[in-house]
C-alpha cells in the first residue's frame, strides 16, 4: 500500500477527471506523413503517425532528450537504425523502445501507408520535446530538411481505422 496521504481538496479534484476517449481513424497518405496528437497528459503524450511509401523522417538520427519513446507499428513496416546501425524490420503489433536519448531514425521501407502508434513519456511534466542530432545539435520541434517533401498527399477515402 502506498504512503500517499490525500487531502480533501485532493479527493474532491480527483473526483471531477474524467477518461478521455480517443479515435485512431486517420487518413493514409501516398505521399509526405501526418502526424496526429490523440492524448496530451502531463507527462506524457500519445500521437499516431502516417508515412507515405518510402518516406521517413526527414531530419535524420536525432534522441529526445527529455522523453522516452514507445513505437508500434499498427499497418505497415517501420525500419529504425541507431547509432549503431540497422535494427530489424517492424511489422504490425510490433514495437520498439528508445529510452531517453537514445538516438535513431525510421522510414517506411515498403509500398504502402506505415501507421505507427507513438507514446512519449518524461518523468517531468513535457515541454516541447528537446531533441538533438548526434554531435549534439539542436534539433528545432518539428523541423524537417525538406518541408515541401513532408507535405501529406491523402489518399481518397483510404483510412486506418
């Protein structure tokens, strides 16, 4: 049992948080990708991301410095390397984890849509994401090399869902 002692007030604003509840029904794109924040807790996010066939993330081998990453694939294939190189291929309900700093990269090695399922968590409450290339660059939130290419083309009437 925990040690954690709860005021009244405590109680009564614990009492009024409500569930949210979440949709993973996104459009598929044949080009760029789409990333999507489903949930935003205080330390911790949930985000779906869509990449086009052959698309990746743009702005190379990077770590999060304030977060770590859970990834699962949910269709498709995701092909991750590390400093240390290649890891092995992805396929759906499969995951990977990369702990605070650890840097990668990943693009989708096949002909169709990669969904992949991203949660990131900090032991602190979540700012914006600090990440850094390997030689210890900053990395600006979101910031891609090449924006025009990153730019999502959707698929008519294809969803995952």
């Amino acid at each position: 049992m925990s040690n954690v002692s709860l005021t009244e007030d405590d109680l009564k604003t614990f009492q009024k948080i409500e569930p949210q509840i979440l949709n993973l029904r996104i459009p598929l794109v044949s080009n760029g990708m789409t990333q999507s924040l489903l949930m935003r807790g205080e330390n911790s996010t949930l985000r779906v991301l869509c990449y086009a066939p052959s698309r990746g993330e743009d702005h190379g081998l990077h770590g999060h410095i304030e977060e770590e990453h859970y990834f699962i694939v949910l269709q498709g294939a995701a092909q991750f390397h590390a400093l240390n190189g290649q890891l092995p291929l992805l396929k759906k309900n499969q995951g990977v984890f990369l702990p605070k700093g650890c840097f990668y990269e990943f693009y989708n090695p096949t002909d169709e849509p990669l969904v992949v399922l991203r949660i990131g968590a900090s032991a602190e409450k979540l700012d914006r994401g600090a990440r850094v290339t390997p030689d210890g660059a900053p990395i600006p939130g979101r910031s891609t090399r090449h924006k025009e290419a990153m730019a999502p083309v959707f698929i008519e009437n294809c969803f995952f869902e």
